[in-house]
C-alpha cells in the first residue's frame, strides 16, 4: 500500500507559481498599460511583444501543468465540512485552468486577426489604428477580467483555508514544505 501524498508534485507547484506572476503581470500590463498607449506610441511594439510572449508562454505552460496534474499523484482535496464550499472550490480551480486557456487563446485570435506576428516579430506592416475594431479584443479583455477575478476567490480561499480554517493547506503548494 503506497502512502499518502501530502504535497502536489514540484513540478506542479513550481508551475503553479510560475503561472500566477505570469498572469498577474499580463493582465496587469495588458489592462493597465497597453490598453492606454495610443497603438502609434514607439514604446507599444516593444512592450506589446512581450506582452504576447508572456501569454503564449502562459497558454504553453497551462498544457504542461494540465499534462503534469492529469499524470502525477496529488493530495486528497481538503474539505471545509460545508459541502457547498467544497463545490465551490473545485469549481474556482476549473475556472482558473478555463479562462487561462480561453483568454490566451482569444489572445491569439486577435494576434492573428490584427497581423500581430508579422507586425511584431517580422517588423512586416503597422499595427492597427485600434484594437477595439477587433471583436477578439473586447473577448480578451473580459475573460481576463474575469479570470482576475477568478484569481482573487482563489486566493481568498486559500487565506481563508490557511489563516481560519487553519489547515495548513499552503503547505501543499510550497517548494519549501515537508512531503
């Protein structure tokens, strides 16, 4: 009989991290900073490059941490004793892996739309008077709000796990933690 896993796979838990400042950062700088740069700004290609690169990689990494979950043993879920807050929790982290994947790939449907790769990484052509002409664009945009907003219930849940439920539940995600 094997023993039981405490702790998700290193590679999870690096994965998972690695993702969250990935995404913070794209939404961050997609909503925050490009979103207000007029598209003929000399600083928009440059920062809308990395902009795309964060999100492929983003998408990219998503797959293998989907292929990683799928094939390594993880921990039991934890359970609050309320049913519903349960439910709850496995539908945030559906939510999480769903939006991530669809608000890339919207991400792509407007690169592509707009000739972003050719613009910006062939330097063939200009970039578009503006990206709201771009139906994928509003797309792109409300799925990462929401998936910011996913992303804040996310941690709410595991603050409220860690600080008052006090189950220790941030030792499953941590590099550092005993297995």
């Amino acid at each position: 009989m094997s023993a039981q896993v405490t702790r998700y796979h290193p590679v999870l838990i690096a994965l998972h991290w690695v993702l969250a400042l990935a995404i913070l950062l794209a939404i961050g700088f997609g909503g925050f900073v490009l979103d207000d740069m007029a598209n003929d700004s000399v600083a928009k290609p440059g920062l809308l490059r990395l902009h795309v690169a964060i999100g492929v990689l983003i998408l990219v990494f998503t797959v293998v941490r989907l292929m990683v979950r799928v094939r390594t043993p993880r921990p039991a879920p934890v359970a609050t004793g309320k049913p519903l807050m349960d439910k709850v929790a496995v539908g945030i982290h559906h939510s999480l892996y769903t939006l991530t994947v669809l608000a890339a790939l919207a991400g792509l449907a407007l690169a592509s739309s707009a000739d972003l790769f050719g613009v910006l990484f062939r330097h063939a052509g200009s970039l578009p008077k503006d990206f709201d002409d771009f139906a994928a664009h509003a797309v792109h945009g409300v799925l990462a709000y929401t998936l910011l907003g996913v992303v804040f219930l996310h941690v709410a849940g595991a603050l409220q796990h860690q600080f008052i439920l006090k189950d220790g539940i941030m030792s499953r995600m941590s590099l550092r933690g005993k297995k």
